[in-house]
C-alpha cells in the first residue's frame, strides 16, 4: 500500500545518445527536449536518494500483476511491450551522478524485450511473483520493466509486469494498461488494416525541465508550509520493545478488517453534507484513530498530491506525485464532524500550496522536521483505494492479482478499500509498531469508520479504540532487557546519566564473546533509534551494593565530554564544514545544520574516500553528530585493524575455500559468481554499499568496499583462500595499479586471478598474436595499467606462501546481462549498433586499408570467460592465458546488428577507419582451451539475440 494512488503493493565513457529517431518511426516534435542527461524531478530525487541511502529493497518495486484466462499471445505481448517501452522514455532510462548530482538519461529502445515465461500450478503462483518482484533495480543500469507469464493451463496464465516507482506512479500504471491493451491487439493482428491509433505520449523529460525552470514554488508557499509545520512532531507511535525475529524476512505487515458494503456510501454522504470529499473523510478517520492510538492532539498524517493538470499531461507515464503534510489539531474532544472540517480545511489549505516540493520543505524546515529521534515528521500516511488496475487484452478475462512484497515505505499507513468488497486496511513497518497494538489499531479502525459513518457527531472519546495507559512504574529499559536475553551476556544494565544519552554495560558469559560494537549493532537492529544506547561497555561484573541492586556511581566509562581527536575527528569535522557551510561542535545535529539526504550520501562518500572505511547515507542520518560519527568510524576502524590478528591466531577458516572475488556487481563478476555458485564455492564479494544488494545470495557473504580503499582490499585479500581480480575503473589506471599492490602485498596463500584484458598487448606486429606475446607501442593507458597490474601480480607468485598465478587476458566480453549490455552504447560494438538501431549507414574499413586484411575483434562469452577464470584456481596458468571465444569481422558483426534489428541501415566500406574499428588482430588461446568450449547458447548469433532483446530468429 503507498500514498501516490497504487492499487497494489555513470560509465567509462559519456553514454552515446541517440541522435534521431530512426526512419520507420514518427520524427520528434518539434517542442521535444534536447536528448542527453536531464535533472531529475523532486520526486524522482527523493526516489533515487533512497536507492543511493541503501534503501534499494523491493519498496520502491512496483509490481503489476492480472489473472488473465483465455488464449494469450505471449509473441504479442512481448511486441507490445516492447512498443511500450519506445513510446515512453521514461521506462527506458537510467540514473547517474555527476559531481555529487543526479541526472537521468534516455537509453537507446530495445529490439525486443524478452517476456520469460514458467509453468506453475496457481496455487504456487504467489511466491513466484514476490520473488520475481523483489529482484532488485540497479537505477545506474536503468530501469526496463521486467515481464514474466506463469503458464497454468493452455488458456490460463497469470502475466506480472514489474516496474520502478522512480518511472511511474498510480495513474501512469492506468496508462500502461490501457496501451498495452491497444498495441496487444495491434501485435495480435498484423494483418489488420487498422494498426494501434495512439497520440504521442508526452516526455517526462520535457516535465522535470519545466519543474526546474519553475523552481521550488512561489516563495510565499514555502514560507506557508514552513509557518504550518511550525513546532510539529511526528507522531509517537508504540514501537516494539524488540523487533521481530523475522522482521529483516518480512519487514511490514497489513491488517485487513471487512467493512459493511453500505459503510463507503454512508462516508460519502457524510462527506457531501459538509462539502469534504470521501477521500477528506477516510483522512478524517484516520486522524481520530492515531489520536485515539498515540493520545496526541497535534498531529501530522501525508497524502499524496499529484502534479498532473490539464489535457497537455495526459497519458504521461512518470513520477508526478508530491507527499502533503497535513497538520490537524485534534483537541478539545471534538464531534468527528467537527474534525472532518478540520480535515478538510487543512486539506484545501495544502493543496493551494501543492507544487510546493515536498524535500524542500524538510530542507527549510531542517532537524524540526525530525523528532528528537532522527524520526521522519511525516510517518503516517493515508489513502483511499479503489478497484485494483488489471490488464484488458483482447480475447482473454482480466483479474487483479495482489503482490504482497512485505514491504511499506512508511511506519503506519491507512487506507479504505473502495470497491464492492470495502475495507479498512492498516500497513505498518514491524520495527516501527508494536505487533498486538498493530492489530488492536486495525480492528480499531474499522470499527471507527462503521461508527462515524452511522453517527459523526460522536466526539473522539466516543469512538473505538484507546490511548495507551500511561506506565504504572519504572520498567526495565528495552535495551537492557535485549542484552539480558542475548545468549553470549551473562549480566547487564542501562544508565542513563544527567546531561547524557544512556548507556549500556555488559557481563559476557565467556571470552570470545561478542565485542561492545557488535552489542549495538544487535541493539540497534531491534529498537526504535531513541532506544539504541550511546555505547555498549564490557565488565567482568557489575558494582552492586549492599542490597544486590547495581549502583550506578560505580560503573565506569561515563561520557567524556572532549572534543574528539585524530584524522577521524578531522575528516568528519572538514566534511561537516564543506558540505553544510560551518565548522560543527562535536554535538552538533546534522539536522539542525541543514543537513538532508543529499548532504549525507554526500558527506558518506567523501569519507569513504578520505579514510577508505566503509560509510553510507544511512549510517550519517542515524549517527547525526560529528561525535557519533567520528566514534562510528573509529569502530570500524578498529575492527579492520583487529582482522588480521584475529585470523592469524586462528588458522582454520570458518569456511574453507573462499574466494574473494572483486567486481561482483559488473556484467563479468556475475557470471563469475554463477560459476562459483555452480562449484560450491563460499564467496567473498567486493561491493560498495549501495550495491551491495545486487550480490547478497546464498554462499556469498559481501564486504564493503571499492578500489580506492586499500586497507579494505588488504583486509579482504587476508580473509580469502583464494583471490579473482576483475574490477576496474576503466579511466582511472593510478587507482587500478594501487589497488592491485595493496591485493599483492596481502596475498600470502592460494591461487590468485587476475581479469585482465587483450589491450596489454597493445599493436602486436602481425595478425597474429600467441599468448604472453610481448606488449608494442603504442599502448592506451588501459591497457598500460592491465600490463603493469600483470607485472606486480606475475613477480609476486609463488613467493612467500602465495599460490600460482593467472592473468586472463580477455577481449570484447558479451553476455546476457545489463552491465555488459551497455557495449551498445559505447566502443565499437556501441558504434555499429546505434548506427543499425537508428537506420544509419554502418561504415567499415575496407579490407586492405592501411595495409590490413582484416578488421574485425575477439570477443568472449561471460559464461565461457567465467569457466576460463574459475578453472585458473584449480590449474593457475603461472602466466598469461588469453579466453577468446571467436573473432567477427565487422562486417560479419554489422550484418548481424542489422538483421536482428530488422534495420534498413546499408552497410558501406571505406578506406578510412574509425579509431574505434581499427583492429586487425587474432588472439590465440591454447592454454584455457578446454573451459572456453562453447556451451549450448554461447555461440555469437545467441549472444548477440540476448544482448540486444532481439526475438530469436526460425
């Protein structure tokens, strides 16, 4: 359930861009945006900071799934969607940063996009779906949706399309499903003389270009809200005292309770008679229950306001919402009707100032957005929903399937179900709420709705549910009862001292045990932020006094208040000072400095190049002061420090064989992992902490981190049995050669790999070229780094422990998978591609230019150069080894670009060579011959259908 109306749960080198349409399609307008990178809109910034703070979990997913019984065209699905997808920019389009900025940019459209179907029973059916719905996006690849048919009988499927939010909201989604209806039946019937009749969709683009031409709003409307919001806090709602065992599996819960099929009517008329919509209505009734649940009169519930006026927005499909936050005084025991008033005044109040940014907002209003705890002002949402969209396609009967993610996007939400089956729903973060006054409040709510509706002028001490009743005593704190149930602790307590945060001191059962840092990571994984302890100290026993009860002037380590010292302090206070514009006390609130997400995904990433330790947005918000930073830096730090010496005491790994491998999130680590997986081999991925969902899998376990921290790679390297190097910054060949000497230096056992590339040979004399040939001039800085990298790994084996080495010399690399799809926007296979995909003319050398018989290039399958790499850690080459899968002429390559995508474009030759085609060298690869046999689907025609999401040719 979400607030906008949903009915249902950078690259090495500047992207090229598409210059024109291609000639079989209708020309641009002539009012369409200048193509290249766009700013974002406020709302797809909100979105994409929640992705880079490490929100990039199936919250933001938007799956949209029907029933549909009938024959279905799953050809033609697959034409329409695609069709789809061409008509709207927006689902085609990717999300980088440049200079600590986001932009989005327009990808080239597909040939094809594949609709993969699976045959399963309907009642297997639901797992299927949250399963295909929670596999992350990665916004810096783009956001193509995704489509999979589960086939239940021969006219019986079940077809899920899932999207991102970042491309769409609630009337968008009734969009997509109204074309997709119209291109279907077009795609249906070929034949037909009458193709789909379709308007040109509006750009999403042309609309983030006219919000940032408008600003932040009028001026006076952010100084409104800034006025209205004036003293808010966010609602205090009754948190768990530990967080559920299963709350990381299934992280929100709805409770649905049936309302009376003449309950929605009687709210309308209840709403008519005081000139408030239903939607007013709902929220009103929503107001009185968190009233009735928190005690609280003032109070402060989101909606969602929308963007859209008028014909010029119609049938645009992108992020057009904005969050209202909605304050109502709720005191004096009003009539509900008199709240509804309320409601509605505050209601027509906010939407005179609704193209006010919502982040802008915050910004203004800085750390009084947030209550004391970090928490967000606007926590509660509420909505109305009405008849679920479904997908309409010819000759088949269409029904709404729920995908129930287990995810919310806010700690409680509200929400009447306005269908022919009314209900009330209640969607709340388990973290955020207790489990049984979660659904005390959602029988609650519904029986409020039935009340109000049969008689409003009840007052709000009338109507069902109750505020909590205030404690009757002192109560163990949270955190010391989680410690006291912790296995490992034997003892524990929680001060909380004049001036200062509280603290918590632990007795462990045993040496061993769990460090101070680990203690409070347990703690903050299960209590809300105001209940996490400032630090957890370790004791042999707790001081008592006479009576046996701990006496609290004698335990150690109260806080000291010193300015914090060291290049931790320093890196944190000089951040602080460059990002928020003042040097920060040690206590200073980020918050109350101005700071918001921007600034703390900023501030993260500055760091965690400064000080090479792993860093992210998230831990900034929930830290907030440069003490609790510096601290925060100085644990991880310490623990880094510790590693190594923890290991060297005790030899025995905790699981044997582990291979780090780096560059786990790029086109080639993935096939690398696959291949492991295959093995049973444990893994240890190299990520950065945003992406590091994109490799958490069974048998892997993650370690944050880049090429540019080197003590991280250090303490990687030494964790490892065994060591597969294929990350690269492709542009920055200091920061490659670095980052494999700190590798080397660390190495001290096993086989190592190294990922390397053909471009180390540099202009071979010939044509052809053997393995370990020597390098000539001249030499791209690429390819001169690869060739260094070789050198220090090369020297280093065999030495001191270490193991047999292999560098894996490996040309174009093709596969089916996003990253390595970008190739068809850059390099040569990217030339030949654009200019088929955009009905160019594709000019190639002409065989005997510049004294060359052929031109053309190497190219690997991702599977086959997998199998090469992995096998060099049972059999290291001790040298170089190329994985070649074939070669291809160019013109070979362009007349299989131009077939696949049905292209007109000619195919000329001509005497002059561009940089990017001239190429005229075979590699020979003999030593890794036997893993890089093609298997079934790994031959060039195959690999290139799967690249370009072309239909595979009979």
């Amino acid at each position: 359930m979400t607030t906008d109306r949903f009915t249902a749960p950078a690259h090495q080198e500047e992207l090229l861009r598409r210059a024109r349409a291609r000639a079989a399609r209708p020309a641009p307008r002539p009012d369409a945006g200048q193509p290249g990178p766009v700013p974002l809109s406020h709302a797809q910034r909100r979105m994409w900071l929640m992705d880079r703070l490490g929100h990039g979990d199936a919250s933001y997913s938007v799956p949209f799934a029907t029933r549909l019984r009938g024959p279905l065209d799953v050809d033609a699905l697959s034409a329409a969607l695609t069709s789809l997808v061409r008509r709207h920019e927006i689902l085609r389009t990717r999300y980088g940063q440049r200079d600590g900025e986001p932009y989005q940019e327009v990808l080239a459209a597909p040939g094809t996009i594949a609709v993969r179907v699976v045959a399963a029973d309907a009642a297997a059916t639901g797992d299927l779906l949250v399963a295909e719905a929670r596999r992350p996006f990665d916004l810096s690849a783009g956001t193509l949706p995704r489509a999979l048919v589960v086939r239940h009988a021969e006219q019986d499927h079940t077809v899920l399309l899932t999207f991102h939010h970042i491309s769409l909201d609630g009337p968008s989604l009734e969009t997509v499903a109204e074309e997709l209806g119209v291109l279907y039946a077009a795609a249906a019937a070929p034949d037909s003389s009458s193709g789909p009749r379709l308007p040109e969709p509006p750009r999403y683009a042309d609309f983030a270009r006219r919000e940032l031409r408008a600003g932040d709003g009028p001026s006076e409307g952010l100084r409104h809200w800034t006025d209205r919001l004036d003293g808010a806090v966010p609602p205090r709602l009754p948190a768990p005292v530990r967080a559920p065992a299963d709350a990381d599996a299934r992280p929100a819960a709805t409770h649905t309770a049936p309302l009376d099929r003449a309950v929605p009517d009687a709210l309308r008329e209840l709403g008519r008679r005081h000139r408030a919509t239903v939607f007013t209505v709902a929220l009103a009734a929503a107001f009185a229950t968190l009233h009735r649940c928190t005690g609280q009169d003032d109070l402060v519930i989101g909606v969602a306001g929308t963007h859209r006026r008028g014909t010029a927005m119609r049938g645009l499909v992108g992020l057009c919402v904005n969050t209202l936050p909605l304050r109502v005084d709720a005191s004096g025991d009003p009539a509900f009707s008199t709240l509804l008033e309320r409601v509605r005044d505050a209601m027509l109040d906010a939407q005179r100032h609704r193209e006010v940014p919502f982040d802008r907002i915050l910004e203004r209003l800085g750390a009084t957005a947030r209550g004391a705890d970090g928490t967000a002002l606007v926590r509660v949402t509420a909505d109305i929903l009405g008849a679920p969209t479904a997908l309409r396609l010819p000759g088949t009967e269409g029904e709404h399937v729920e995908v129930g993610l287990g995810e919310a996007k806010f700690d409680l939400s509200f929400a009447v179900l306005d269908t022919d089956r009314p209900a009330a729903l209640v969607q709340y973060r388990r973290t955020a709420l207790d489990e049984e006054t979660a659904t005390t409040l959602g029988a609650a709510h519904a029986a409020l709705l039935t009340a109000v509706a049969d008689d409003p002028a009840l007052r709000l001490s009338q109507l069902p549910g109750a505020a909590p009743a205030p404690p009757s005593g002192p109560a163990t704190h949270p955190a010391e009862a989680l410690l006291r149930a912790h296995p490992q602790v034997s003892d524990a307590t929680v001060a909380s001292p004049a001036g200062g945060p509280p603290l918590a001191y632990a007795v462990l059962r045993a040496t061993g045990g769990p460090s101070p840092a680990e203690l409070r990571a347990h703690l903050r994984d299960r209590l809300a932020p105001d209940l996490v302890p400032a630090a957890v100290t370790l004791l042999d026993t707790l001081p008592r006094d006479g009576d046996g009860a701990v006496d609290p002037a004698r335990l150690p380590g109260m806080p000291s208040r010193a300015v914090p010292e060291g290049p931790h302090a320093e890196a944190v206070r000089a951040g602080f000072a460059a990002l928020l514009g003042r040097t920060p006390a040690p206590d200073d609130d980020f918050f109350a400095l101005g700071g918001h997400s921007l600034v703390a995904v900023q501030l993260a990433e500055r760091l965690r190049r400064a000080l090479t330790l792993p860093l992210t947005g998230l831990d900034i918000l929930q830290a907030r002061t440069p003490r609790a930073v510096t601290a925060l830096l100085d644990e991880r730090a310490a623990r880094r420090a510790a590693a190594p010496a923890k290991q060297a005491a005790r030899p025995v790994r905790a699981r044997a064989g582990t291979v780090l491998v780096t560059g786990a999130t790029g086109g080639v680590g993935a096939f690398v992992l696959r291949e492991l997986a295959a093995r049973g081999r444990p893994v240890l991925a190299l990520a950065r902490p945003e992406s590091a969902h994109l490799v958490a899998a069974e048998g892997v376990d993650v370690v944050e981190g880049d090429l540019t921290d080197l003590d991280g790679l250090r303490a990687a390297v030494r964790r490892a049995d065994a060591v597969i190097h294929a990350a690269c910054t492709f542009t920055r060949p200091d920061v490659d050669v670095a980052a494999m000497a700190a590798m080397v230096d660390a190495w001290s056992n096993g086989p190592f790999t190294f990922v390397s590339s053909v471009d180390a040979y540099g202009h071979p004399d010939g044509g052809t070229v053997a393995e370990e040939s020597p390098a000539r001039d001249p030499l791209s800085p690429y390819g001169r780094a690869k060739l260094d990298c070789e050198a220090l790994l090369l020297r280093a084996a065999g030495t001191d422990g270490r193991g047999g080495a292999s560098a894996v010399r490996s040309p174009l690399v093709w596969g089916p998978h996003d990253r390595l799809r970008d190739q068809l926007r850059w390099g040569a296979t990217g030339l030949l591609y654009q200019a088929a995909h955009e009905g160019r003319p594709l000019v190639l050398p002409r065989p005997g230019a510049r004294g060359h018989d052929w031109y053309g290039a190497a190219w690997v399958h991702a599977a086959a150069l997998a199998r090469a790499v992995v096998s060099c850690l049972e059999a290291p080459v001790h040298g170089v080894a190329n994985a070649v899968s074939g070669h291809v002429a160019w013109r070979d390559l362009a007349t299989d670009l131009t077939g696949l995508l049905d292209s007109g474009s000619e195919i000329r030759e001509s005497d002059e060579v561009h940089p990017d085609l001239d190429h005229h060298w075979h590699y020979r690869a003999d030593r890794l011959a036997r893993p890089l046999r093609p298997q079934p689907g790994e031959d060039r025609r195959a690999v290139l259908t799967a690249m370009t999401g072309a239909a595979p040719q009979r």
